[in-house]
C-alpha cells in the first residue's frame, strides 16, 4: 500500500489525535443527559435498562442520570400501570425543550462550519463522507472485504435512499 497507509495516519490524527471543543462536547453528549433526551425524544417512553443498553452504561451509572435529571425537572419516572415492576421513564415539556435547545446549537454550529467552508466545498465534502461512510458500513475489520457486487449494491441503496431524501423536500 501506498497513500492509503499515509490517509489512515492522517484521518486518525485529525478525527481522534486532536479533538476540538466541539468534538470534546458531542462525545461528553453520548454519556450523559444530552443522550439520554435524544434518545427519549427520538424513540418515546422507555426503561431504565432500555436507556443502559442505548448508552452502554451500567444500570447504577443510568439511575444516577436518571436521579439528577428528575431532580432538574427533566424527566419523570413512573411504575407501569400494567406491570408495577416496570418503571417507565418519559421527558417532560423541559426535557424535550431542553433537547430542542441542544440540537439547535449544534445544527447552529454546524451551519457556521459549513458557511466558512463555502457551498462547493461543503458539497464536496458531504458528498465524500457520505461516498466513505457507504463503504464503511459494507467493511468489517478482520472480516473479507466486500465484493464489488456488494459495493455496488451498497451504492446503488445509497442513491436510492438519497432519492427518498431529495423527494421529500428541504431538510432541517
């Protein structure tokens, strides 16, 4: 291998070598209430061993979160009336404005990025990533490398999904 040894230094340098403050903030969001309300706000009610399983967490560091953001009036927790062994755990208006709140900043940052970046350049850039994550989710470490069948279809269900995307009309 030639320069692809030299792209994976270079990728691993920038993505994981130097965090930025952004970065350092997205990766403090996927351990604690920052996820925990994506995650209520995306799927609903859920338990607190459903929300463990989503954050990889222990169940004592979940109902600890789960205490302190009861606390701050984000969440309620409340017994299943169909099976009084079951806690359910669902946002409150605060939580899910909370939630809103968070994902405008980062959507308000992002865009920032991307003004400083241009429109070419932001074009090319999702169009790459999105070109690098298709092949991502076909290669698996220490397993065979795809095929070009399956690197083709995975491309093909790329623009297929890019089709829906674009038919639905402008994104927020």
């Amino acid at each position: 291998m030639g320069f692809e040894d030299e792209a994976v230094h270079e990728l691993w340098t920038t993505v994981w070598g130097h965090r930025s403050a952004m970065q350092r903030e997205m990766v403090r969001g996927a351990h604690g209430e920052a996820f925990a309300i994506r995650q209520l706000a995306h799927i609903g009610t859920m338990t607190p061993s459903q929300l463990a399983d989503a954050m990889h967490a222990t169940s004592g560091r979940v109902s600890t979160l789960l205490a302190s953001m009861e606390k701050k009036g984000l969440v309620t927790r409340e017994v299943d009336p169909d099976d009084r062994r079951v806690v359910r755990v669902s946002l409150t208006e605060a939580g899910r404005e909370r939630g809103r709140r968070d994902m405008r900043e980062m959507r308000d940052a992002v865009c920032w990025i991307f003004s400083q970046m241009g429109e070419r350049r932001t074009r090319e850039f999702l169009d790459l990533t999105g070109e690098f994550m298709t092949y991502m989710s076909i290669c698996r470490p220490g397993k065979p490398r795809p095929t070009p069948d399956e690197v083709r279809a995975a491309f093909d269900e790329r623009a297929k999904c890019r089709e829906t995307d674009s038919g639905q009309g402008s994104r927020e």
